[in-house]
C-alpha cells in the first residue's frame, strides 16, 4: 500500500484518476502501447469492483449515529473539564491530570480518555472538599463515572463496526493490491508523459490525495 493512500481511499484515488487517463488515454497509449483498450478496460472493472466492495462498507445511518454520539459525548466531558481544570487551578491543585485527559479527548483517543477519566475522577475524590469550595458540583464524581460507561459502551459499538468493515477489507485486499498495481502503472506513465507540463500535476500522487481529501472535506461540511 503507498504510504500516502489509505486503503478506503483507494476507490476514491482511482475515481480521481480516471478522469484524467480517460481525457489523455491516446496520448499516453501512444509512448506505452501495452496501456490499450485492454488494460484501460481492466482498470475499470477492477475500479468499478472495489467500488462496488466499498458501498457495501458504507456506513448506514444508524452506524454514523453511534459515531457522532460518542464524539459529541467526548465533547461535552471536555467542556465540563474546562471547568474542572479551572477548580483545579483555584484550588492550587496539578491540572495536569485533567489536560491529559482533555488532549486525549481533543485528539479523538477514547480508550486513553476511558482510563485517564477513572484517575481523574479518584483525584476528584480525593480533593472534594477543596473543590466544591470553588464552585465543582458535589456529585461531579459521579458524572465522571455516568461519562466512563457511557464512553465505554458508545466506543465499544463504534469498534465492533470498524472491526466488521476490516474483516470483508482484509478478506479482499487482492483486489485493492491488485487496482493499485494499476494505479501506480497510470501515474508513473503520465508523469513520464506530461513532464514538465500542468498535466502532470493530475498524476502526482501528493497533488491527486490533496485534492480527493479536500473535495471530501468539502462534502462531508468541513467537519474532521
């Protein structure tokens, strides 16, 4: 697999390319005649294939839901713990403890968030008194743990999903190897082609990832 391609960006890498090969196909046939009708006809079918492969990989609406909770649920313990660090702050008390627990959060590491929430919510424990006085709600240890099994249950789903989709992947990296292989043929030859022109660009691995990536930003709202 090229390092810059992730394996579900395969499909959408050759989409890119097509176009482009479809456009310049004379041109390209025309320095490497053993890209003819031929080949071009089998990069389309294994195209369409993995693409064929990857709908059934798509998630339904009910599994894009499982998604959006636990990260919305992640997001609402890291504001709650905005104002933790700040009684922790007040109190004199090492913030250091929570803002783990907050870049793990931030960085989307739920399993790290899971354990660090168990320590954080001790300290808690630990230093109830000083706390409150500042302003922390008295049961906010019980939040924590109201944070952890949900978390724990929402990442839970979320992973046996993933792992389903890695299952039928792994079972048919042939045919992603396979369109790869193709892909890698279609770009070496075009930029061998298109050398120092604007086209180049259109089979340049870096330039053709920047721009799926960007329209798929783009689909997808501008949401990470």
């Amino acid at each position: 697999m090229n390092a810059n391609v992730k394996i579900e960006e395969v499909a959408p890498y050759g989409d890119f390319l097509l176009t482009s090969y479809t456009r310049d196909f004379d041109v390209i046939k025309a320095k490497f005649p053993k890209m003819d009708n031929a080949f071009k006809e089998g990069f389309v079918a294994k195209l369409d294939f993995v693409k064929e492969l990857e709908s059934s990989l798509v998630l339904t609406e009910s599994q894009k839901a499982v998604t959006e909770s636990l990260y919305a649920e992640a997001k609402r313990l890291n504001t709650d713990l905005n104002f933790l660090s700040a009684y922790f702050a007040d109190a004199s008390l090492n913030t250091a403890i929570v803002t783990g627990l907050k870049n793990d959060l931030l960085n989307r590491n739920i399993e790290g968030a899971i354990l660090k929430i168990e320590s954080v919510k001790q300290f808690v424990v630990n230093n109830q008194d000083a706390l409150v006085a500042q302003g922390m709600d008295a049961n906010f240890a019980d939040v924590l743990t109201d944070y952890k099994v949900s978390l724990t249950q929402k990442n839970n789903e979320q992973n046996e999903l993933f792992n389903n989709r890695k299952q039928l992947t792994d079972a048919n990296q042939m045919h992603y190897d396979e369109l790869l292989k193709m892909i890698k043929k279609i770009v070496r030859n075009g930029k061998l082609v298109f050398k120092g022109s604007v086209t180049q660009d259109e089979y340049t691995t870096g330039k053709i990832v920047q721009r799926m990536r960007a329209a798929k930003k783009k689909a997808e709202g501008g949401v990470n």
